[in-house]
C-alpha cells in the first residue's frame, strides 16, 4: 500500500465537531485533512432548523451551517477527502490513517465520527426502512404530505422533528414509552399546542406491519398491558444515537454506552489523539458542544505538536 503525504492533523468525520477542528487547525498552520466516507456535515445536515446557534437568529437549516463550516475550512486551507478510515495506527509518534487504498503519515488524529441514529430493532423495522421507516424526518419528510405518520421516541430529536412534520403530514402521533417526554420544556410546550400533535403516552412498537408498504404498528401499552394497532402510513424512529466508536473502542476508555472519554483538552489516554463531538462521553449534545470539542482538539494538538516537534 502506497505510503502518502505527510499532514500534521487528520480528522476522521467531517461533521460539525470536524469541521470545527479543521477551521481551528489550519488556521492555527496546521497541514490539515479531514477524511469523509459520506456527505460533509455529519448529523446536523438532517435537522430543518437550527434555532439555537448563537448569532443565527434567523433560523438556518443544518445543511446550510455545515456548508458554511466546510467552506469555512477550506478557506484556512484544510484538505477534505471522501475516504473512508478502515484503521487507524496510533504509536505515539508514528501515526497512520489507513483507507481500503492508500496510508497515510499523520502527526496527530482528532477522531471526530459521530453517532447514528439507534434503531428499535422489533420484527419489520429493516423490511420497511426505506417503505415507511425512516430515521431521518428531513429527508423524508416531504414524502408524507397528508398522510398519517408516528414519530417513536421522548426525546429533543423526536419531538423536534414531530413538528417539523406536522409542515406536512395531517396527523403526527408521538409514541413515548413514558409518560414524562424528555425534551426540553419550550419544546414539548410547542408539541402540546400542535393540533396535529398526538401523543401516545406508556406505549412502545412491538412490530412494523404492512404489504409492500408500511400500515400499521403494533403497540403495546405498558399501564394497561393492552395491544393495539395504530393505522398510518410512517413512522420516524428518534429513540437516541450510538457513537461510532469502532476504530478506536479497544485503544481508548469509553462509557458504559460506548461513548469516548476525553479529558477536558479533548485528549483520549494515548498521545497526540483526540476525540471530539456526539463521539466523545458529554451531557449535552448540539452543534455548538461538538463544535467547541473540535475548537479544543484542534488547539490541543498543535499544542502536542509543537511541544513534540523534534519527534517526529
Ligand atoms: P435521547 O435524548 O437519548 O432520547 C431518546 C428517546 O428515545 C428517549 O425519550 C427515550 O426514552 C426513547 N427511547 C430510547 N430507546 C427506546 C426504545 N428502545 N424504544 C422506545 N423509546 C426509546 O436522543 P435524541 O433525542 O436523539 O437526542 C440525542 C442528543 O442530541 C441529546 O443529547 C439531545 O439533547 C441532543 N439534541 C438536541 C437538539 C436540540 O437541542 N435542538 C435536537 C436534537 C438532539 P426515555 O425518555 O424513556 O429514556
């Protein structure tokens, strides 16, 4: 395999926390790269509407934030290459990123990859995904114009995301396995005012039903221990994330639920690597924690580095 250019920071993920080291890296000099297997942008390209990112007061859509970032990026020089990471070599001064076809020489690897939607995993999940499952309200949205949907899941994401889709379906149910939703305050307050909104309280999907096409669900309601099928024609499942940990899990500690430890200088436990954004064990999720994570890595290596410069 061909041994390629040298670059001071590889960032693997080019997300928000990616996009973020890479403006602070290059800037700061650094000969920069980030590597991408999918679309630049990460997660927060699937949200509608960011309303909470200090200074865009007018709403933008996630997909417009990241390519500002990624534009951004690439002013200060950064390098973006759709490849996709299969190892990673972490001595600590003979680093490699390794793709399916070539190797490269890094200095310093800021591990940025995220986390994926988490799936139900109940019988017809996988049949339908794609026929009327979906994980992703943005993309899919504008398929279910008046048409009945359910949005599984109490959290910030599902509960967003049932009213994005009230823009467009006639009826939204909410399906919470609880009876408390787990989104913040102001915008649970905004479902409960949607006349759109249902929302069906103690209950979890036991099985996806239909033909060709989603139908049905079936529920069941944990007070009442009754079974019951729900008619519609989607369902958009928001029941959490799991980090994409894999080319690092054995080398660094994690938590319980596989999320990356760091300290606060974004560094794991081996030299010259860091992690940062929905990867990396945190209490709160947006893009701005992910993009100050990338900030902080960034900054944190070229520190290393120059502290180190003469072991290379
Ligand atoms: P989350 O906060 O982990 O919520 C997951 C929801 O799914 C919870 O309500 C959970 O129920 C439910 N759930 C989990 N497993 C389930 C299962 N097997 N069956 C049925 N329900 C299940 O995940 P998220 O909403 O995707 O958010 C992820 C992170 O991103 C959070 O930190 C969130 O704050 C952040 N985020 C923020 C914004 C924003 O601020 N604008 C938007 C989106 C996401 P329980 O409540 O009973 O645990």
């Amino acid at each position: 395999m061909e041994n390629k250019t040298e670059y001071d920071v590889a960032i693997i993920g080019g997300g928000s926390a990616g996009l973020s080291a890479a403006i602070y890296a290059s800037r700061g000099g650094m000969n920069t790269v980030i590597f991408e297997k999918a679309l630049i942008g990460g997660q927060i390209t699937t949200t509608a509407d960011v309303e909470n990112y200090p200074g865009f007061e007018e709403n933008m859509s996630g997909f417009d934030i990241a390519d500002k970032m990624r534009r951004h990026a690439e002013k200060f020089g950064t390098e973006i290459k759709q490849e996709n990471i299969t190892a990673i070599h972490m001595d600590d001064f003979e680093k490699y990123v390794e793709t399916n076809s070539n190797k490269y020489k890094v200095k310093s690897i800021i591990v940025a990859t995220g986390a994926n939607p988490s799936k139900l995993d109940v019988p017809g999940e996988a049949k339908y995904t794609g026929r009327g499952v979906s994980y992703c309200a943005t993309c899919d949205g504008a398929l279910y114009r008046d048409k009945i949907v359910a949005v599984i899941g109490g959290g910030d994401s599902a509960v967003e995301e049932a009213i994005f889709l009230t823009k467009f379906a006639k009826k939204v149910y909410i399906i919470h396995r609880r009876d408390e939703l787990r989104a913040v305050k102001l915008i649970q307050k905004r479902a409960f005012e949607n006349d759109k909104i249902e929302i069906i309280w103690n209950s979890i999907v036991k099985e996806v039903k239909g033909g060709d096409f989603i139908e049905k669900i079936e529920l069941y309601n944990k007070k009442t221990k009754k079974i019951r099928n729900l008619e519609l024609n989607g369902i958009f499942i928001y029941v959490g994330i799991i980090p994409n940990n894999e080319l690092i899990k054995s080398a660094v500690k994690l938590d319980s639920q596989g999320f990356i430890l760091t300290d606060e200088t974004m560094s794991t436990k081996i030299p010259g690597l860091y992690a940062a954004g929905d990867v990396v064990h945190k209490v709160l999720r947006q893009v701005i924690t992910a993009a100050s994570d990338g900030a902080i890595a960034a900054f944190s290596a070229e520190k290393w580095i120059e502290e180190n410069k003469d072991k290379f």
